[in-house]
C-alpha cells in the first residue's frame, strides 16, 4: 500500500503534467472537488408553485420565444391557495399537459401581466435639456442624440405598485422603497451592479435624486439581508452581483456631498464587506514566500435550477445522473449568475463544454478589484463622516488586499492580472499554496480591471507595460472591448461587448498617469460610442451588449433573445461623452 507522501508525490507529478498539457489545472468535474455542503436561502411556496406553471407553459406552447422567466414574474389575482387549486383542476390529456385555450385562459384569469407590480413613474428630476449637460460635446448630431439617450430615463423609471405594498405574498417583487430605474425589456426590476452604471449615466444627467433612490433601496435590501441580492425578486435573494454599493455612495456624494446619505450608508457597506469576506466567499493563498493572502470568490447560496431559468437549467443538468452532481452543477450555474458574467468560458473547465461550470473553483481577479475599491470607498466615507478608526481599518485591509492582487492574480510575462484556478472548490478548506500553472492564461477584459483602482493605476510604468499588453492581446477591436476571445456562443464571450468592461477599462486607462494610456482611453471610448449611435439610429433603440466586430450590430448568443432599454448602455454612452466629448468636425457614423 502507498504512504501518504508516495501519495502526495504521485499527485503533484499527475499536477505537474496537468499543468504542462493543459490551460487549466482541472479538465473534470470529479478532479479534487469537495462534498457540496455550503449554504442554501429557502426559497417560498409562491415561487415553487410559479416553478410547476413555468413548466406546464413550456409543455404546452412549446420552446419557440418560450421565456421562463416570464412565468415567475407573474402576480397572483387571488391567494395562492386559491390559484393553485384552480390549475390543479385544468383538464389534462393522457401525458399530463395542458390544451392551450386553457393555460390561456387560466393565465389572464388568475394572473397580472409581468411587470405590473413596478408602475411607471415620473422623475421629478428630470429636465429634457438639463443645465450643463454634457458641456464637452460640440457635435450638434452627437449632443440631439446624446438628449435623446437621456430622455430614456423617463422611460424606465419605475415605482412599486400599491397592491405589491398591501398584499406582498401575491408577488415575487421585493417591496422596494424608492422609485427605481430598471434595465429594460424582461429585465423588469432592480439589478443590483447594473445599478452602478445607471446612476452614472444619472449623474451625467443631473438627476441627483433619482440616483440617491437607487441607493436607498439597495441599502435597505443589505439591511434586511445582509447584502444586495442579484435583483429585486424574491428569487434572486440566494446570490448577490459583483459589489458597486460603496462605488455608488462614493460617486454620488462626489457630485452632491450628501453627508447624511454617507452616514446612512457606512453600516450598510460594513454589513456587506462581511458577507464578502465569509467563510464560504473566502479563500487563503500561500504565495512563493510563506505569506498567506486572502481573496473572495463567489460562491451562490443555492443548488437547485435558478427559478427564472429553471426549464433550461433542468435541461442542461440531465446530462448528469447523480442527485449530487445536479446539485453541484446548479449552484455552478448560480454563481456564474452571480458574477454577472452568465455565462462565459471563463467559468468553464473545458471551454466545449457547458456543464464543465466550476465558478465556485475561480479566484477572479475583477471581483476581488470591486471589493478593493469597496474597502477604499468605506475608507473615504468613514473619514469623510468622522471615523477615523473604521477609515484607518479599511485602509489597511484595502493594502492588504492590493498585495493579494498583486501576489496571486499578476503575470509578468504576460503583463495581465489572471484568474486563479483552485484545486479544490465547494465548502472544503480553501486554503492552499499558490501555484503558477493555476492562473487561468486565457485573454479576458477582466484581466484588465485592477486598472481602475487608483491604487494600481498610479504606477506609469505598470500602466503603460499593461496597456501594450491590453493593445496586443486581440480583445480591442472595431467597435470596442470584446468580453474574451473565445468565441463560445456563451453572452459573456467574443464577439460580444459589454458597456461595464468599457467603462472598467476605459476610466482605469483615463485616470492613470499616462498621457498614451489616455489616448488610448479616448480611442476605444469613440469606437464604443459610435457603435452604440450607429446601432441606435438602425435600430430606434439602446442594446444590452454590442457586437465588438461589427460597428452597429448589437450581441447575441446566451440563454434569452437579446435585449434593448438598457440601464447600463445607457449610463456608459453619457459617461464617456461627459469625460471626452465629442469635437465638431469629428465624424459619429462607421
């Protein structure tokens, strides 16, 4: 029989040609994984039950422009005892579905339409031209438009209903305080990091209020649950997004300083650096030099099919037979959801193969770069508001972090910040020693994002090796940033291009202190801005994500038709134009 050091050796030589034949240090789903044990958020009777008629819809109407999340954004007319018993009773032919006169019929009986639980709503802010808008534009084509992108705030502003504030327990919306601007489309409630974007693109628009709105709610949400959930349904309360809160508190009390909204906020943001910083989100790496560094991953408290999705989720599941496989491949799924990145490659240990997920097993490098900036913007908020313990506290830990960042995720050689790969992944222990081979080599934006710290972005030197590297890695392209450059079919994957990577990159290259890197800024920020004005003009609407290839085509690919509103599109276009402008002579079209 083997010793445990004849083990142990043996191991670490199958890992060493793993790392000489592979991009990835684990290519299975059974390779050193642990035993699913981590933390599940209940979900409610009302969302099971919307669960079943998502089913039966999709039985009975078929896949084709078949939305699942449609299903779970419904509310009830009667109770749900009431309503459950009604579709209990539907007649039903021998394999079990339901004619579709009567789902039809049971549907506009028993149900609102989706979106009715959040009411459109006026923003008293907001001005059709407001004073000294976007003063650096002088292009009169480019500033008509740029009005006409601000106007869309009205279009998505939004209040909760009053039948959601009396009877709640018909509705999957969570009962929300201040009005809200939604993304758009079946995006028809609160997103938690897309909010970021928005009230940028708000601030740009000199809606101050609207903006302070956004917060109040999302502040209220980490008050009831110890952070923001994904979005404003009860079925995204079991995973949060990438963390902007303190980023939105910081930029808004940069424009108004609102020291009442900063003191309102500081234990809100503390809540939620905890729940970052938990067991389950934490991981610790040993560097080269016997230092241990502590890092977040996200980590979804769910295994089971994400409820807007559920019908695709059970689908793209059945390939596996155990219960606990299942299990393990949902809460992959959620965490991707997680991210915000759904779905992308980068999540994927074999990029062909979609229920190889493993997001639970990556150390990304953009989320730990939103919990540094959120560890400096607690810092600011609390000197800036007299507490100076907590600032000097948060400054520490925001040092620490940056050397983690720089310890686990930097490669020189490629001049990028990496993803790390863990060995093992789920609740074990997360706790080992850094290895070269486990940096996920792949090119994607987010191997950029430590730029926008300014913490990282003031060394010229880093910035300008970084930025050679951002110019010849493939991802800049016609018409902005792609995502990666794997070209997947996956949303979160080339050709595609994403406003909040834009704007990550673009702001972090802007503020640094290179004059070429600003250049370089104001480049790609044109070719992004142009293909949102070519595809608006085509098309009469603002596109969820863009097509990087193409100057005017919007994305595509994923689990849902792509989308138009768009909160964050939106927000990136009236950013860039407030930062850069747009000279007169310069031409907008491809």
């Amino acid at each position: 029989m083997a010793t445990a050091h004849q083990t142990q050796k043996l191991d670490n030589i199958f890992l060493l040609l793993f790392c000489i034949f592979s991009p990835l240090p684990i290519m299975s789903n059974s390779f050193f994984t642990c035993k699913d044990m981590g933390p599940v958020v209940p979900t409610t009777p009302l969302i099971i039950f919307l669960e079943r008629l998502q089913e039966t819809a999709l039985s009975t109407f078929g896949e084709r422009n078949f939305d699942p999340k449609l299903y779970v954004d419904l509310s009830l007319n009667f109770n749900l005892s009431t309503t459950e018993k009604a579709f209990n009773g539907l007649p039903r032919n021998e394999n079990g579905t339901v004619s579709i006169k009567d789902l039809e019929e049971f549907l506009a009986m028993y149900f609102q339409d989706a979106g009715k639980d959040l009411v459109y709503y006026d923003p008293p802010d907001f001005l059709p031209e407001p004073d000294g808008f976007l003063p650096k534009v002088k292009n009169p084509e480019v500033k008509a438009w740029a009005l006409e992108v601000h106007s869309l705030w009205k279009n998505l502003s939004r209040k909760l209903s009053d039948e959601v504030r009396k009877q709640p327990e018909l509705h999957t919306m969570l009962p929300l305080r201040a009005p809200v601007i939604v993304p758009g489309s079946r995006f028809r409630e609160v997103y938690y990091w897309d909010s970021y974007w928005t009230i940028r693109g708000l601030l740009a628009s000199k809606m101050y209020d609207t903006a302070k709105a956004i917060v109040t709610n999302l502040l209220s949400l980490v008050n009831i649950y110890g952070y923001a959930p994904n979005g404003s349904r009860v079925y995204y309360t079991n995973r949060s997004q990438p963390p902007l809160l303190s980023a939105m508190v910081y930029e808004i009390y940069n424009r108004t300083g609102d020291v009442e909204l900063a003191k309102k906020a500081l234990p809100e943001l503390l809540k939620e650096h905890r729940f970052w910083n938990s067991e389950v989100h934490k991981v610790t790496i040993q560097d080269a030099q016997g230092r241990n560094h502590t890092l977040s991953r996200y980590y979804a408290m769910w295994n089971k099919p994400r409820p807007e999705s559920a019908t695709i989720d059970k689908k793209s599941a059945s390939k596996f037979s155990k219960i606990s496989d299942k299990q393990q491949f949902y809460r992959e799924l959620a965490s991707a959801a997680e991210s915000g990145w759904d779905f992308s490659t980068r999540w994927m240990r074999n990029s062909s193969e979609f229920t190889t997920l493993a997001t639970t097993s990556v150390v990304p490098v953009d989320l730990n770069v939103f919990i540094l900036k959120m560890e400096l913007g607690i810092a600011f908020l609390a000197k800036e508001t007299g507490d100076e313990s907590i600032a000097e506290s948060f400054l520490e830990a925001s040092q620490a972090r940056k050397r983690a960042i720089n310890s686990v995720f930097w490669n020189e050689k490629m001049g990028q910040w990496l993803d790390y790969w863990l060995i093992t992944g789920t609740t074990c222990q997360v706790s080992q020693t850094w290895n070269a081979c486990n940096q996920n080599q792949n090119v994607f934006a987010s191997n950029f994002s430590p730029l926008w710290i300014d913490l990282l972005n003031s060394d010229t030197d880093l910035v300008e090796s970084v930025m050679r590297s951002l110019q010849s890695s493939g991802l800049i392209c016609a018409a902005g940033i792609a995502t990666s450059l794997t070209n997947s079919g996956q949303q979160w994957d080339f050709p595609n291009g994403w406003a909040p990577l834009q704007h990550i990159i673009v702001e972090g290259l802007a503020r640094s202190g290179s004059q070429e890197a600003r250049s370089l800024a104001e480049d790609i920020a044109a070719r992004w801005i142009r293909t949102n004005y070519v595809g608006y003009k085509k098309t009469g609407a603002m596109h969820e994500k863009y097509n990087v290839e193409k100057c005017g085509e919007f994305g595509g690919g994923g689990e849902y038709v792509p989308q138009t509103g768009f909160g964050w599109s939106n927000g990136v276009v009236l950013t860039f134009l407030e930062e850069f402008g747009w000279p007169q002579d310069q031409r907008i079209d491809c």
